[in-house]
C-alpha cells in the first residue's frame, strides 16, 4: 500500500476532483435513466425498443462509473462517497496507519481520521 505525504495527496486533488465531478454527473444521470426504465416497466405494454435502449444506457454507464472509481483509486486513494464527494489518503503519522481525508470543495487536504474512524472523527493536521 502506498502512503502518501500531504503534500503527495494535495497534487493529485485537481485530477481526483475531475473524476470525482465526473462521476457525480454520471451518478445523475443514471438516476434519470433509471427513473426513466422503471416507468416503462411499470407501463402496460412498454415498447421492447425503449426497454433495450435505457437498460443498455445504464449498463453502459455503470461500466463508465466503474472506470471512474478504478481511476480514482488507482492513484492509491479510496473513494468513500461519491454524493458528498470524500476521499480518503493512505498515510503515516508519527508511526501510526492514517487516512488523510479530503471532501470535495476543500482546497486542500487538512485533516485526517484512524483507520478504523468515519470523516466525523477527523482531526485537524495543524495539531
């Protein structure tokens, strides 16, 4: 596993943030769509055509998800939730397994939570 320095995690926020607005436009859409097949199942006689297009949408766009978060983790961080846009970064702090944490809208990475810990316990990195 790789640990990563502060200042490692804060390079990557502009690429993480990318993927991660990508993934959460993705993550609207497929709702629609979905919103959209249940209708049509619901429907009487719903037309197979319509069917076949908006379940292929969503296959589709679930395998495009998936290549988001295989991006987003590839570079070593763990995406926690997609709607609140938080992400975790493996580290060491004074011989301790940490994650810092980083919720999208932040500048930068300032806080940090146990391994074991939610992003509610995190703790400032100042202290």
């Amino acid at each position: 596993m790789k640990y990563f320095t502060v200042e490692e995690a804060n390079q990557l926020l502009p690429v993480i943030t990318r993927e991660l607005e990508a993934l959460q436009q993705l993550q609207l859409s497929f709702v629609k769509f979905y919103d959209q097949l249940e209708k049509l199942r619901l429907s009487d006689n719903p037309p197979d055509d319509d069917f076949f297009v908006l379940e292929s949408k969503l296959d589709f766009m679930e395998m495009e998800a998936q290549s988001y978060i295989h991006n987003i983790h590839s570079f070593g961080a763990e995406l926690k939730d997609i709607h609140a846009g938080l992400v975790d970064f493996p580290a060491m702090i004074e011989n301790e397994e940490v994650l810092l944490c980083w919720r999208q809208g932040e500048p930068a990475i300032t806080h940090y939570h146990g391994i074991e810990e939610e992003f509610i316990n995190r703790k400032s990195l100042e202290n």
